[in-house]
C-alpha cells in the first residue's frame, strides 16, 4: 500500500508568502483530559488561530493495552464543553494502522528498518539498544520492528526552549516502530498522521521534548517537510510533579469549564479573559495571544491539581 498525498500544502500559501498553519491536539486516551491537558489544548488552538490557521484534533489511540476506560468519551465531552471545534473531522489512529504499515513497508524497501527478536528480559536495564539484531535479517512477522539511527547530532529550534540536540545512537540507539505484539509506537504514528494532515506546528508538553529528535529522524527518512516546534512548560501540582495521568491529575470538571479556561490561559501567562461562553473567552484569548508571556523554562510553578 502506498501512503496518500496530504491533504494540504506543507508549508506556504498560492502566492507563496504567507505561512499556512495547521495545528493539532493530539491526545492519548489513556486517561481522562486533566488541568494539563486544557494547557496544551489552548495553546495549540490560540497559536493555530492566532496564524490564521488550522486547527485539528487526533485521537492517539494506537496502544489499546493503555486505553483507559471511557476516557475516549471523555476528550469528547471536555471539547464539547469547552467548545472547542476541529476543523476537519477527529482522526482516530486506530482506524490507520495501514497507513503506519505502509510507512514501514517504504522505510524496508530503503533497508531503514529491520525485525528484532530481542525481549525485555535479553535488553535488561540498558536503555541505549545496541543493535544486536541488526544483521540477523529476522523475518518481520511476529517481531519488533527497530529504525536504524545513525552517530550525528539532531537539533531543532524550539519556538520556547530554544535550541534542542539529541545523537539518537548514543542516545538511543535503533529504536521499536512496531511492537512485537503488532502495536504501532508513537513515534511512528505521530510522525505519518503530522505530515498526512499537513500539519505545519506542533504546540504541546515539554515533557514530549525528548521524543522530538526521533520524529524529526524519522520525518528525514520518509521524506517529508520539517515542522516548527513549541514545548509548552507543564503545570505542577502541590508535591512538584508535573500533572498527569499516573500522577493521578484531577479529571477535568466540565461543570467548570469557564473558571478552569480562565486559569488555563492565565497559568500561560495571557492577559486575563472575561469569564463568558467558552467559545467567546476563546475568542478574546486568540485575539490577545502572545507567545512571549508564556513562563519561560520547562515547569509552570502554581498549585494545579
Ligand atoms: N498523544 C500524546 C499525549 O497525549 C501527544 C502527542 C503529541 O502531541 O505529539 O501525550
């Protein structure tokens, strides 16, 4: 199979002046939307309307072993209460697990991947996989499947943290785009569904600044355009962990949905916005977006719960 055009053009306008903008929120379900996530959703909209642009929401729910009960409902019910709207209907990655394969199938004929037999147990506590299997030439059914990476340092230059460099072989080392189970990683995924939307701008946590390099590896090696980056710092509850699913984050409560907006956009720094119908306290923060009153660093300081 082979992987369709984008939808949209990557980067520049007909007079090809003007940067076009596509934006996404992308969230996993493997838990219910939290105070964090609504940063991450009003940032990614305001930048994305702020530009005149687009702005998409993804369900990631590739690793079904991690979806949380309900929480599919859940994003949908928060989007509905903070009125926030897709402007093209909600991808589920699920229902795309061909166009991943594809994607694989286009790195194999490069010889850029290669099936690994390894388990957790032969790998142990090393992190960094040294690409033991990268000469068995395994057969792919029933394996990992690792991206070859090679010794060069990969930078990009984040809208928010500056300048970020990883050498994923040292780093890293070759790296799983598909379970041996069959479940397509992240990272692979991320990558294929960013360029098949067209998306130009990724606005989301700083805790995904690390995975930066690797999409922007595999981006290189599928031959699509580079994307402009801006990792937003994350909110920290009481005890100084950054709120998540595992830290067990508050569920967003959409009975409150005006305060909890207002204390998004003020917790990234904007000007405060009246508190009103979601929609139009949306409107105010577009029309009022800067991006340089967002905290600088990697951590909003604050109580969130
Ligand atoms: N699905 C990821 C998450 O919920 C975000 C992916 C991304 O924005 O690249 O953490």
């Amino acid at each position: 199979m082979l992987l369709p055009n984008p939808p949209l053009p990557p980067s520049f306008d007909n007079e090809g002046d003007r940067m076009v903008y596509t934006g996404r929120f992308a969230p996993s379900p493997t838990g219910p939307l939290h105070f964090g996530s609504l940063i991450t959703a009003v940032a990614s909209y305001c930048d994305a309307k702020a530009n005149q642009g687009t702005w998409i929401v993804r369900i990631e729910d590739t690793d079904i072993p991690r979806i949380y009960p309900d929480s599919e409902q859940h994003i949908l019910k928060c989007l509905d209460a903070f009125e926030f709207e897709s402007d093209v209907e909600i991808i589920y990655q699920k229902n795309r697990l061909d166009l991943y394969d594809a994607a694989i199938e286009q790195l194999q004929q490069k010889q850029l991947v290669y099936a690994c037999e390894c388990t957790r147990k032969i790998l142990g506590s090393n992190h960094i996989y040294t690409g033991t299997c990268r000469e068995k030439h395994l057969d792919f059914a029933n394996q990992a499947i690792r991206v070859k990476v090679s010794d060069q340092n990969i930078c990009f230059q984040d809208h928010l943290q500056g300048q970020h460099c990883s050498n994923l072989q040292t780093d890293l080392g070759n790296f799983v785009l598909k379970r041996r189970d069959g479940i397509i990683n992240y990272q692979l995924a991320v990558v294929v569904d960013d360029y098949l939307q067209g998306i130009t701008h990724v606005v989301r946590g700083a805790d995904l600044l690390d995975n930066t390099e690797r999409q922007i590896w595999l981006g290189q090696l599928l031959g699509y355009p580079q994307l402009e980056y801006m990792h937003l710092p994350l909110a920290m509850n009481a005890q100084g962990q950054k709120l998540s699913k595992q830290n067990l984050a508050h569920a967003l409560d959409i009975q409150h949905a005006p305060e909890l907006l207002s204390q998004a956009i003020s917790a990234l720094g904007q000007q405060p916005v009246d508190i009103d119908q979601p929609h139009k306290m949306l409107a105010q923060a577009v029309a009022q977006w800067d991006i340089q009153l967002i905290p600088k660093g990697t951590e909003i300081q604050g109580i969130f719960k």
